[in-house]
C-alpha cells in the first residue's frame, strides 16, 4: 500500500512538470497519493518503516497536488490577463 501510494506521489511530482495533461494529473496522482499514504499510516500493525513511507506519500502527494494547484491558478490568471488585455 505504502509503495503504490509513494509511486503515486512521485508521479504526481513528475506530472506537475510536464506540460498540457500535467496539471490534472498532478492534482488527480496527488489526492491518490493523499488517501492511500493515509490509509497506510493508519495501520498500526504496519511497521514503523512502513508507516513512514505513508506518511512520506501524504506529503509528496500533497506537494504534488499544490504544484498542480498553483498551475491551474496560474493558467486562470494568464487567461484573464489576455482577456483584459484584447479587451
């Protein structure tokens, strides 16, 4: 679990880098990466190890997910600059 959930976070990262489809699966890899780095670190009967690399996936994946957010923001806001600026 803790493995497919910081696969999913790395992924996240990547896909905040790459260019057009990027941005949504930066933010669609990252809540993965949330809720199953969750669930991992939630097992208590999970090694202390194991329940690291959950805890690793939920931060990853969430700085995945804020990378991913920022683009969205960004394109938003570069949409609206062209707009206000052809009038």
């Amino acid at each position: 679990m803790q493995r497919l959930a910081l696969a999913l976070a790395f992924g996240a990262l990547i896909a905040a880098a790459v260019p057009t489809p990027g941005l949504y699966l930066a933010l669609g890899l990252g809540l993965a990466a949330i809720g199953l780095g969750w669930v991992g670190y939630r097992q208590s009967s999970a090694s202390g190890f194991a329940r690291l690399g959950g805890a690793a996936a939920i931060t990853l994946g969430m700085l995945g997910f804020l990378l991913g957010a920022l683009r969205v923001v960004l394109s938003l806001a570069a949409i609206g600059h062209i707009d206000r600026m052809l009038g």
